[in-house]
C-alpha cells in the first residue's frame, strides 16, 4: 500500500498557476535568419515584461538525399544532397494578453517557421 501525498490541495494549486507558459518553437534553413527572428521575440517579451527562458539551440535535422547521376549507366556516379534544419525554443513565463497581441502582430523574415503552445 502507498503513502497518501503529503501536498495539500492549496500547494497543487499554486503549483498549477506557475507552469503556465508560451513556448515557441523557431524553425528555418538558414541559421543567421532564425538567430535574428529569435532576438526580435525576445526583444519583443522583455519590452512587454515578460520573464523569458531561451533561445535554446536544439539539436539541427539534418535530411540527406542521393541522387544518380546518371539515369541508365555509371549506376556507381551518385550526388549527394542534405538540408539543414535549424531550430530554437523561446519559454514565455506567465504570458499576459499584451505579449499575445504583439506576437500576432511580429513580422518575421521569410522562411522562418514560427510554431506557439501554451502550457
């Protein structure tokens, strides 16, 4: 048989309210867009006051592709291609409707990937 949970419901509570956040997840091929594209968010949140955690790196995909060169003979003849895909994660700390207004409104270069949940 278990222990009964010594936290009281209050504590769960207060615990619930404090993990609310906005995380957004910056996608693009090209990693000096997406490093500019996440300083404007980040610029944008502190200007509003928000706590911020990030822009964390995470790990880059990396989608390679072989093509032959030739399509009847010299089947040893091959080219290589790969796509890189650049990704970070921008936490937003208990977000107020104010922060969600001006991330509607951010313009973003083209090609970057822009993905929000709230949690």
């Amino acid at each position: 048989m278990r222990p009964k949970s010594t936290r009281s419901l209050a504590t769960k509570h207060r615990e619930e309210e404090v993990i609310q956040r906005l995380r957004i997840k910056v996608k693009a091929y090209d990693s000096k867009i997406i490093d500019t594209s996440a300083k404007q968010i980040v610029d944008m949140a502190v200007r509003n006051g928000a706590q911020i955690a990030g822009p964390t790196p995470l790990p880059t995909e990396i989608h390679k592709y072989t093509v032959n060169r030739s399509s009847f003979v010299h089947k040893n003849a091959r080219e290589q291609y790969e796509i890189r895909v650049h990704k970070r994660l921008i936490d937003i700390l208990n977000p107020n409707p104010k922060i969600i207004g001006a991330l509607t409104n951010l313009n973003l270069p083209a090609g970057v990937d822009v993905e929000i949940k709230m949690k």
